[in-house]
C-alpha cells in the first residue's frame, strides 16, 4: 500500500508480543498477511469451520475485513489472535490465540491453519505457546475452545492439548462443543 501520510504524521501501530516457538513465530498481523489469510479462508473446507457464515470467502473485500475484524481485536481489548509464521519459509500459516468478542461464550484460544500446512502439529505448537501466553498474562483459570461437533480434526488437536469437552454450547445461535483448558490442568500437563 503506498502511503498517503505527510512526514512525521503519527498513526496507532499494535504492537502485540511475539512468541517463538520451534518452529513457528506467532506475530502482530501485517498487512502482508491479508493476502495468504484470503487464500486460507477461500478453501471451502477451512471456511466450512472458521468463517462466520462457514462460506470461502472469495473477495479481496471480504478477505481484508476478516482481517481486520482479527487485527481490531488487539486494537480494542490488547490481545487477539496471533498472525503464525512458518520460521523456515517467512511465510503466513495460519491464526492462533485468543478471540473474546462481545456474545462469545467464554475465554477463547482457537486456531485455523492453511490447509497445506495442516499435519504437521503446527496448530498444537501454536496453541500451547498461546495458551502459556494467556495463562501467564491473564488471571483466568479456563479457557475454551469452540469445535463444531463434526470438526473431527480440531477435536484431535484439542485432544492434543489435554483439552476435555464440557459438552454443547451456543456460539453465534449455533451449536458447538466447548472444549475447556483449565489453568490446574495446564500447570500439571
């Protein structure tokens, strides 16, 4: 984007923490990110599960406000969902981390990588060094993850992260499993 600013005109930049793991580097978002963020939501099975109306989103419109909507989060409550970064490629993966909007049910960390990436224990790295973020920043003690009931993948991975599902909840008037990770659990796993 070419900037239309004068000299010395001073503009709100988040500046979130970044948090390294392994192999993965859970960021502020970029601009940069909207693009690979687009493609990720245009795939119909990953929109099947993170899009609000669970349809590919398939404008560059559409694609900038959903990025928008994730990078506003931080904006407006000083945390929100992590743009993830493969270390060996530079390149956007995915999203992770925590997400409470108005209306949301509880506390969440969820995730969504791109569908080339998936396989690889990307989404379980990138939640648990959310997840150590949040219980180290925040005094909650649970926090939630919205599944759908069919999202068999996301089960595993919540599986992974020694999440146990409380049963059905109502997110947006439809039904999902909530997962919960509680901090006690956390510390012993």
């Amino acid at each position: 984007m070419v900037s239309l600013f004068k000299p010395g005109v001073k503009l709100l930049q988040v500046d979130g923490p970044v948090i390294e793991t392994a192999r993965l580097i859970l960021r502020p978002w970029r601009a940069s990110d909207i693009a690979a963020n687009t493609r990720m939501l245009s795939d119909p099975e990953t929109a099947r599960f993170i899009t609000p109306n669970h349809k590919p989103v398939t404008t560059e419109t559409n694609g900038w406000r959903n990025a928008a909507v994730i990078a506003g989060h931080w904006a407006l409550h000083g945390f929100g969902m992590f743009a993830v970064e493969e270390k060996s490629s530079a390149r956007y993966i995915g999203r992770v981390g925590p997400y409470y909007p108005p209306g949301w049910p509880g506390f969440e960390v969820g995730w969504g990588i791109a569908r080339e990436y998936r396989g690889q224990g990307y989404a379980v790295e990138a939640a648990r060094a959310a997840i150590d973020w949040v219980f180290a920043s925040f005094t909650i003690d649970r926090i939630i993850h919205c599944i759908d009931p069919v999202n068999v993948a996301s089960q595993a991975v919540a599986r992974r992260l020694g999440a146990v599902n409380a049963g059905p909840g109502e997110l947006e008037d439809e039904i999902v499993d909530i997962w919960v990770t509680t901090r006690e659990h956390w510390r012993r796993g």
